[in-house]
C-alpha cells in the first residue's frame, strides 16, 4: 500500500507542475498584445466559415475519418467550435483554480460529444503543443533542467509516443468503436486511480483540518530502496544528474531512462496528455532525481514529445481537428485566468476536494461509456437501450460535476472582484 500511496503522491505533484507551467504559458499569451492578435487572425477564417459557409460545405464533407465511418461534428460547424471553447474554458478552471492539469477532461469531454477517439487523442495533444509554443514557455528555470537526462530520456518518449501513435491508428483501422474502448479502457485505469487516491487524500487532510494547496503533501525526493539499486546498476554510458544538490551529483544507466521515456511517450500518444502525471513519480520515486530537477526536465520533455506526436502520429494522418483545438486554446486562456485568480481567495482544502472530484467524474465518465462499446464488438451481451442509458448517465454525471464546478469558480470570481483588485493592489 505505501508503493501505491507514494506513487499517487507523486502523480498529483507532477500535475500540479503541468498545471504551473500551464499557467505560465497562458500568461504569457494573454501579456501579448503580438499573441493576441495572431490568436485573433487564427480565428477569422474559423468564423467566417462556419457563419457563412457551414450549411453548403457540412454536407459537402466527406463522411468518412481515415477511411472510415465519421461520426464526429463537422469541421466548418460554429456550433462545435462555440463548444470546444467552453470545454477549454472549464479545463483551463481546473488548472487555474485546482492546480492541476486539467487536460484530462479534454478527451472523454470531446468523446461524450461525439469525438471519435483518436481524433480527440490527436487534437488535444495539437492543442498542447499550440499552447507551448504561443506561450513561448518551456520553463523559465531553465537551469532544473539537466540536458543530458532530458536528451536521452525523449530519446525513449519519441520512440513511445510513435508507438502510441501507431497503436491507435491500428485499433482505429481494424475497428474504430475498437480504438475507442481502448482509449477509454485506458483512461478509466488512470483517472481512476487518480481519482480516488485523491479522494482518500481530500478525506484525511479535511479530518486532519489541514489546508494546503490543492496537492499537500511534499515532493521531496528522498532515495529510497528502488532508487538506490538502479542507481548502482552499471550499465554504460551513465548519466549524471542533480551535481548542483548532491555532492558530486548522482547518476543512472541510459537503459532506465530510455525505457521511462518510453512510457511515458506511450501513454501521451495514446491518450493525448502531456504525460507528467507519469513523469513525476518515474523520476522521482523510481530513478531517484530531485523534484526540482524533475519539474524542469518534465516540461521540457511535455514540449517535444506533444509536438512530435501530435504532428508526425496524428497530423500528417487526418486525425487533427483544427477548430476544436483553436477553441480550446481560446478557452483555456480565459479559464486559467479566471481560476488563477479564485485560488486566492477559496481555502486550500475546498479547491483539493474539488480536485478529487473532478478526476472522479472523468473516470464515471469513460466507465460508464465503456460496457456499449463492449457490447458493440460482442465482447459483452448487453442491450442497446440500457448502454445506451449507461452512457447517458456517465455524460450527465461528468457535465454536471465539471459544469457545477465552473459555475462556481466564475461566481465566486464575479461575486469577489473588488477584494481581488486589493489583493492584486
């Protein structure tokens, strides 16, 4: 149980790391008169096209997705655009107000509206990269970054993140409701570990009356048993790491490095995240790196390995929805505002229970769309009606909570502004 509990410990504090620099990037573009208006330029034609033009080119559309039966909303629909923006806007909430990264309610909210799966994998990972370099912001301490542990480590992410890429395009060619049982297999695992982890720990940390932010609990990086014996392992070349915090530095085979790459480049390119809810507690629980040193060189690797999945996995294939991805960025750059600025007037231990919640309703979410998908690839007996139910329940369940939780964080924002300009005076 202490393996699980420190590792939940560590993914949440390397989604709170996303979620900082996350708000970096979003500062940085909204600082920008230069970025706004290119952001704006980028919009015109998605505007104008989807006023004017949507009723004669939707129909126009080919119906198929890589070669396959599309199902998801047209290109040139302002409906669908208006939407990503409020899925931006609640993501961008959540990483603003929760402090953690809320991209993991992009793709099963995309999916709940009819997103195919790998279409939602490829456009928020597009979206991600979008954001890195608007921002301009890998990470302003660009001396946590240790060089030679971030090269050879997405050496291993570009190779997992191909074969995330691969693997879905594979699933997706065989079978599309295939490709999306597996994304959302997938997702349902990890939020909802994630989930209820942060459940126990908003539990004890409201019986313990402990505020906080919105992870607790520290990131230090204590070697433990695991660390030390791969550390000893000599395996060359060795690359060295945190010389500026331990005397004489410590270091570590290229091997485990390569291979935590890999998985954490699989995970982004199957599930279109930036990964560093896996980097973190790689990093620091399993290879024995520093927190400090852990965070630097986990933006760094979230920048390329997005890019370089998003561009040559999904791209270059079709399975980028360049609307949806402008109507995110555009709604998380107001989201993470607006969310920065409750979280200085909302208690610690309100916004961690929030968090819990959040995580929660992604994993409803993806579990209760699972079993019809099950059912349409006879895998499970299961009537279309009651799949059918079971899948409203989790899209309600998810929109509802989410929804809730926007609606609150924008009125306790309007209902505060004037204590927040004596804040900010």
């Amino acid at each position: 149980m202490r393996f699980f509990s420190q590792w939940g410990r560590f993914m949440m504090a390397g989604a709170g790391a996303l979620a900082q620099w996350e708000i970096d990037n979003a500062k940085s573009i909204v600082g920008s008169r230069k970025k706004l208006l290119l952001i704006g330029l980028m919009i015109i034609p998605i505007i104008l096209i989807g006023v004017a033009f949507a009723d004669d080119i939707g129909p126009a559309l080919p119906h198929l997705l890589g070669g396959k039966k599309a199902y998801s909303p047209a290109f040139y629909s302002l409906g669908i655009f208006m939407v990503s923006i409020a899925i931006g806007v609640g993501a961008g909430l959540i990483t603003g107000c929760i402090g953690a990264g809320g991209g993991f309610i992009i793709a099963p909210a995309l999916m709940s509206a009819g997103i195919k799966g790998i279409l939602a994998v490829g456009t928020d990972l597009f979206h991600i990269f979008a954001k890195a370099i608007m921002g301009s912001v890998i990470h302003r301490k660009l001396g946590n970054v240790s060089v030679s542990l971030a090269v050879v480590f997405l050496v291993g992410a570009v190779l997992g993140a191909t074969a995330g890429g691969v693997i879905n395009r594979v699933l997706y060619e065989i079978n599309p409701i295939l490709s999306d049982a597996f994304i959302t297999t997938v997702y349902s695992l990890m939020l909802g570990f994630l989930g209820f982890y942060a459940l126990a720990d908003f539990l004890r940390s409201r019986k313990a009356d402990k505020g906080g932010d919105a992870h607790g609990g520290g990131e230090g990086a204590e070697l433990g048993a695991l660390c030390r014996n791969l550390q000893d392992v000599k395996c060359p070349p060795m690359i060295k790491f945190d010389q500026d915090l331990v005397a004489g530095g410590r270091q570590i085979s290229w091997i485990f490095l390569v291979l935590s790459g890999a998985l954490v480049g699989l995970a982004a390119g199957i599930m279109g995240v930036g990964g560093g809810f896996l980097t973190f507690p790689i990093f620091v629980y399993v290879l024995g790196v520093s927190s400090m040193t852990t965070v630097g060189t986990d933006i760094f690797q979230i920048v390329f390995t997005a890019g370089f999945a998003s561009i040559t996995q999904y791209a270059i294939y079709g399975f980028i929805f360049y609307t949806l991805a402008m109507g995110m960025l555009i709604g998380s750059l107001l989201g993470i505002q607006i969310g920065a600025l409750v979280t200085k007037i909302v208690p610690g231990i309100t916004i961690r229970g929030f968090y819990a919640m959040a995580v929660l309703a992604g994993f409803m979410n993806r579990i209760f769309a699972l079993p019809s998908k099950l059912a349409d690839m006879d895998i499970i007996s299961l009537s279309p009606g009651a799949g059918a139910v079971l899948n409203t329940i989790g899209i309600w369940a998810f929109f509802i909570v989410i929804g809730g939780f926007s609606v609150w964080v924008v009125g306790t924002f309007l209902m505060n502004i004037s204590k927040l300009k004596r804040k900010e005076a």
